[in-house]
C-alpha cells in the first residue's frame, strides 16, 4: 500500500470512533470539543484541526481517565491516532480511538459540550464552521441554502427521537413522505448522493414498511443499476410484497438516493395505483 493511496478520501484507516463507527480518511470527527478531519501525515493516519490541537484538554483527560503524564508530540495542527491510543485507551492494540466521535457517521449532526444539538456544515458544504457559528457570524444565514438544510436536519433528528422506533416501522397510517423519511433516516444518514466511494454509515440491506393495503407490505433499498449506456447509478428500488406469500406483486425505482421527494413520490405511485387496482 502506498502513502498515495493512504491519503486519498474514503481511505478505511482500520480505526473506529468512540461509538464503533468506522473512520475513513476525509471523515470529519470531533475531539475535545474540536472539529478536525481524518488525514494521512507523517506516515500516520491522524486527526488535522485547523484552530491547533486542544493538548491542554487532552492532557486534563489523560490525568483525569489514568493518572499518567501525558506523552504526546504535540504537533499544532496534527495529532495520530496512535498518540490518542497510546495515551487515552486501555489496550494500545485495539483500533478504538476513545473521546473521538465521528461527525461524519451522523450526518453532521453532534452534540456539544452544553447539551445543545448543532450541525457541522462541513459535511454538507464547503463550509468548515458549525450551525451555531454561522448563525453569530454569517450575514447570509437567514438566506443561505446551506443554513436551511442543516436546520431541516436538525428538525428531522429531533422529530426521529420523539417517534416510537417500532410504532415507525409498523404504523399503517404513514403517508409516503413519512416512510420516505424515516427510510433516509436509518439507511442513508449521511445524505450520500451515489457518487464516489460509499461512505460509513449508509446502509443497502432491506427496510419493511407496513401499509394500508390488506396482507401486503412495502419493501425499499438502495441499488446499484445498470444504465442504458452501460453506465452505473445508485437508485431507490421500492417493491410491493404479498406477505402471507412472499411474492412482489409490484415494483418502481427512481433517482434520488438522498432526496425524500424522490423517494416519496415513487412510493406514492405504487401505493396508489395498487390502491385503485384492490
């Protein structure tokens, strides 16, 4: 394997997080309170934090979680994972990186240290601040883009927490931007948008939904499809299932992995011409 091929975006760095999500080079974590990106640097995969390194913070969680002298190299901007291991874990052989949380498995989406939810927009955008940040700072904020679809995914995570995870997945009464949402929700939570590697955290298996429809359920997943010009595209692929059989009674497919309308309107269209053909 080749430093080139090391740094590259989506690199798998053999590392998980604090919560056991897989961490790839360009994934956005944050330490300490801080907000850094995966990189490959000095022959090492490590975190890069433009604003320097918080080593004050780390040194208090070293004496704090072991009572040993920290033992850092304390670089400005750059810390290894193996610095964080061989100082924070209690087995420098496992590949779990403690205090550090993906930002990227959730969407952007974290908690900060007062409690409140907060969204990096760098996980959507160009932009490397926070939500909070912009809102203190940027002029644009009330006519930025951006601004609105963090606060769309800060609604969604919000209304995903108040929502009984198994009455989601049963409910007969979900209407089709419901579904459509809380497909998204579990299965693409990065908003990845098909191109380039697959990121962590999205999910191709298959999700059941209930419906209104007697003995007949709505299967949804994400595909890999072969194109007219023999050209490849990530699609939604949605099925209607005979439940006491197990036998797709109809199917549809779109574009749009990451899009709630598309994905809406191609399971309004099954449900309702089956509607009309019961």
């Amino acid at each position: 394997m080749t430093t080139n091929e090391m740094a590259q975006k989506g690199f798998n760095t053999g590392f998980t997080d604090a919560d056991g999500n897989e961490l790839h080079v360009g994934d956005y974590v944050r330490l300490c309170g801080d907000i850094g990106e995966i990189v490959f640097s000095c022959g090492a995969f490590g975190i890069f934090i433009v604003d320097e390194v918080p080593w004050d913070a780390l040194e208090e969680l070293v004496r704090k979680d072991s009572g040993n002298r920290p033992s850092f190299l304390y670089n400005d901007n750059f810390i290894s994972f193996w610095e964080i291991v061989w100082n924070l874990s209690e087995d420098s052989d496992e590949p779990c990186l403690p205090h550090v949380k993906s930002v990227t498995a959730t969407g952007g989406i974290f908690t900060d240290e007062e409690g409140n939810k907060d969204v990096f927009m760098g996980c959507i955008s160009s932009c490397f601040a926070t939500l909070t940040q912009c809102e203190h700072t940027c002029g644009r904020y009330y006519t930025c883009d951006t601004v609105a679809m963090a606060n769309d995914l800060l609604r969604d995570d919000e209304l995903g927490k108040e929502e009984d995870e198994n009455n989601a997945m049963t409910n007969k009464t979900m209407k089709a931007e419901e579904i459509a949402r809380a497909f998204l929700r579990e299965m693409n939570p990065v908003n990845w948008d098909g191109q380039g590697k697959m990121p962590a955290g999205v999910d191709t298996r298959t999700l059941s939904f209930s419906t209104n429809l007697p003995d007949v359920r709505l299967d949804i997943s994400l595909e890999l499809t072969r194109e007219e010009d023999n050209s490849f595209q990530w699609e939604h692929y949605c099925e209607l299932v005979q439940e006491s059989s197990d036998t797709m009674i109809e199917c549809a497919h779109g574009y749009g992995i990451n899009s709630v309308q598309n994905l809406a309107d191609t399971i309004s269209y099954l449900l309702q011409v089956n509607t009309q053909t019961t």
